[in-house]
C-alpha cells in the first residue's frame, strides 16, 4: 500500500487519483504509524515550509517520515515536499527534516534575463537577501551555489519596475514562477527511466532546493537561473515540479515510483 502523507499542504486528492490511475491503491492519512509502516511513502503539497512542518510536528509525522527513510522505505516528495527534506528553509526561516543535507532558497525578485541560454551552473550567487520578496507562493533554495548561478545578462532591476513583474525586450520573469518547464537529466535515476529531453513538466513555487552535496542533484531547470528541480538520495526522491500535473511525464515517474526498488 501506498501512504499519501495528509499534512494539511493540499493537493492530495489528485496526487492520490494519479496513482490510482496507473493502477495502484493509496490510502491518504496524518497517521505517524501507518506512515512508518507504509510500503512505499508519497508526500506531496502546496504552500509554506514553515506551516508544513508545524503541522508534522504536532502531529509527529516528522519523526514518522525520518524513520521511514531511516528503514529504506522508497520516498517520493512533490513540490512543497521536495523543500521540506531538506535542511531548512528561507520561508518562516523553518528548520525541516534534514534528509539531504541543504536548504530551500527563494528566487530573486530583482532578477532580468535576456537569454535563457547563457545561463551557467558554476559560481555563486552574491546579491543580499534584501532584494528577495518577502511572501508570496510557496514550494525553496540553499546556499550552496552551483545550480543558482544567474544568467550572464542578469542585472538589478530599475526601482521603478515592479519587483513582481521584471522585463527585459526578450523574457519576462516572474515570482512565482509558475507553468511549463523542462528538464535537464545531469545524473541518472530509475525514477527518472523514460524521460525524454523534449518533456516538459508544471511547476508552480518561489522557492527551490539547493543540496549541499550536488552528488543528490538529478535534474536541473532554467528560470533566469540554473535550480535543482530533482534531487534524490538513498531511498528518497523528490521533484519540485508537481508530477500529478505534469501529463504523461509525470505519470512516468509516478509509475517508476511505483515499482522502485532502491
């Protein structure tokens, strides 16, 4: 049986009909029992890291899910759960749950890009946390710098352009951001078996994770920089991009999700 973690992020009706619909059952609860029990583990979900884990850890479904991974219980997060299993987050400034090592750092607000293909992974970024907003939708990134190097033609925006809003003649970026995206496969992963360059999936989130070790980064996505959108150790695997919204793609991790044997 398949857990869908209830931790009041949302979204998990949907993650709950995609996995019946590839033919499997799933059972959605805040039980910290069934979950450390469970055969194969889901948590998916939208909105703030900080709330989230207030609500584990009312609940003890933190301690719930660190002894799922501790006994190689195959783990799949999305979106708000591929930020959470990470060290801390900039939203609330929340402490997680500390699977991989690393924290979820918002976009920069303040940020123009001209090409899209400049964009680099070595360096680090040095603007101050100043000009990053300061609310907005939910769903991470850390200091460690390799995947969120800004495009060579980025620059602060003008005072008197929206911080939510910023535009250059080509690309216009915006926080959250939000739609379709591709993936770059820099590391192989069975979950990840039958995923072709031109596949795109849906995300939606301000934040996004930056491992500390880039050994954990599988996937990478461009928005005005370079960001891990999948990353992985052990048992464990997590998408920022939602897979339940993401067509046949999604699905093709779900299913390989399905019958991982790590």
């Amino acid at each position: 049986m398949i857990v869908i973690v209830d931790y009041g992020a949302g979204n998990l009706t949907s993650v709950a009909r995609a996995v019946s619909y590839l033919g499997y059952d799933s059972v959605i609860t805040d039980n910290p029992e069934k979950i450390a029990a469970a055969e194969r583990v889901i948590f998916p979900g939208v909105g703030a890291a900080g709330a989230a884990m207030e609500m584990m850890q009312k609940k003890g479904i933190d301690l719930a899910l660190k002894k799922a991974f501790e006994s190689k219980t195959p783990m799949l997060g999305i979106c708000v759960g591929c930020q959470i299993i990470m060290d801390r987050s900039e939203e609330n400034d929340a402490l997680c749950l500390g699977l991989i090592s690393g924290e979820a750092r918002e976009f920069f607000r303040n940020m123009i890009t001209g090409n899209m293909n400049s964009c680099t992974i070595e360096g680090k970024i040095s603007s101050p946390l100043s000009e990053r907003s300061a609310g907005a939708c939910s769903c991470g990134a850390s200091s460690n710098d390799k995947f969120t190097k800004p495009v060579d033609s980025a620059k602060s925006v003008d005072d008197t352009k929206s911080m939510n809003d910023v535009e250059t003649d080509q690309v216009m970026l915006k926080v959250p951001h939000m739609g379709w995206n591709g993936l770059d496969i820099v590391k192989d992963h069975p979950l990840l078996k039958g995923i072709k360059a031109e596949d795109e999936f849906y995300f939606v989130h301000s934040y996004f994770p930056v491992p500390v070790d880039q050994g954990d980064v599988y996937g990478t996505t461009e928005y005005g920089i370079v960001f891990a959108s999948a990353i992985g150790r052990d048992n464990l695997f997590a998408t920022q991009f939602h897979l339940e919204k993401s067509g046949e793609p999604g699905l093709m991790i779900l299913r390989n999700f399905c019958t991982w044997k790590p």
